[in-house]
C-alpha cells in the first residue's frame, strides 16, 4: 500500500507538471531554448505520468481486494492512457532523430511502441465490448488509429517536405490528448460533479486538439512550401 501511495503522489505531482508546461513548447519558437527545455520538462514529467500509471492499474487489476468491475476497468482505462501517452510522445520524439533518412525505417524500438498501442487498442476495445462498457469500447480507437498510422510512417519512405516537423507536432500533441483526457476522466468528477462516464469527459480534449493539429500542419505546410518556392 506504501508503494501505491508513493507513485499516487508522483504520478499527482508528474500530471500537474504536465498540465501546467504542455503549452509552452507549442506556442514558443519551434528549436529555441524555450520550446527545447519546457519540452524535455514536459516528456520528463510524461514519463512519470505513464510509469506510475502502470504501476496503479496493475496494481488495481491484482492486488486490490476491494476491486469492483468498474474500478479494474477505469485500471484498464489508466494503463491504456499510459501506453498512448509514452508511444506518442517517443515517437515525437524518435521522429526528429531520424528526420533525414530516405528510405522505411526498421529499428525494432520505434517499432514496437506503436504496434503495442495499435494491439492494445484492440483488446481494450474488445474487453470494453465484453463488459458493455460504451465508453471503454470506443475510446481506443485512438489509439488504434495513431498506432497504424505511425507504424505506417515509419515502414514507408519519406514522401512529404519537413514530414519529421509534422510529425513530431502530431505526436507531440497527441500526448497531450492523453494527458488532458486522463485528467478530466478522473479529475471532473471531482472537480466539476460531472460523471467521468460521460462521453463529453472522455471525448473533448480530442474533440479541441484533432482541429488543432490539422490547423498547426497546415499552416507549416503552407509556410514550408513557401519557403521552397522563394
């Protein structure tokens, strides 16, 4: 139970971190100091926020003899935020570190973080299914999505000008996705007596930032593209 507590205080203090930093980085200059530091800031506390995440809901799912069938599927539901959390923010990330290759990318590392997001989307979704859980059942088709398609982008050759920038935004951002969804999930029911079963909760933070990943791509592909025709 000591354990439980300690990375229940860690992965508290990590969210909050998070919450308060994520902005930075995407209003700041893209490559300064700012958005540099504030980013490593913001994955560091993201890597708290995952590890003590999985450390809770295995917990829960196991360990805890007062688990009822709602709580191991909100661990279920914890788990997969931390596993869509961790795989996008490496793969925004591992996308700046490989931005000039040319051809499909095979290192098993950046691999397999988005094929153990796309798998495990699926069995969520199945487990939400099986336990009629609407919510449990749907969610996860994000992640299913963004693991396909960065297994997608990294199997195929480069065929877009700066495709690492927008990669890196999209995945960037979609870690934020999973860190404002896991917080109102559990947080607006005690915040704002609004139930965390409700589909409003679970589904607003990509309801906001999907507009405004599309928005930031499509102005730096029409800021690029002016840029090669000068």
């Amino acid at each position: 139970m000591f354990f439980f507590t300690l990375f229940k205080v860690l992965h508290i203090i990590a969210g909050f971190t998070a919450l308060a930093v994520f902005w930075i980085p995407i209003v700041t200059k893209k490559g300064g100091k700012a958005h540099s530091r504030i980013g490593w800031v913001y994955v560091a506390s993201m890597a708290i926020v995952a590890i003590s995440a999985w450390f809770m809901g295995i917990w829960r799912i196991g360990f805890d003899p007062d688990g009822t069938v709602e709580s191991v599927a909100f661990a279920w539901f914890l788990i997969f935020i931390a596993i869509l959390s961790s795989a996008t923010a490496w793969y925004g990330l591992r996308v700046l570190r490989f931005k000039n290759r040319k051809t499909g990318h095979r290192q098993w590392g950046d691999l397999l973080f988005p094929a153990v997001l796309l798998i495990s989307g699926i069995c969520i979704s199945l487990y939400g299914a099986s336990i009629g859980f609407t919510l449990l059942t749907w969610f996860p088709l994000i992640g299913i999505l963004l693991g396909a398609s960065q297994l997608l982008y990294w199997l195929r050759p480069p065929a877009k000008k700066m495709h690492w920038w927008m990669e890196h935004l999209g995945g960037m951002l979609g870690c934020c996705i999973a860190t404002i969804t896991a917080f109102t999930v559990f947080g607006a029911p005690r915040l704002l007596g609004v139930s965390s079963v409700h589909p409003i909760v679970w589904f607003l933070p990509t309801i906001v930032l999907v507009p405004v990943i599309a928005g930031f791509s499509a102005y730096y592909r029409r800021k690029f593209n002016q840029t090669k025709q000068m």
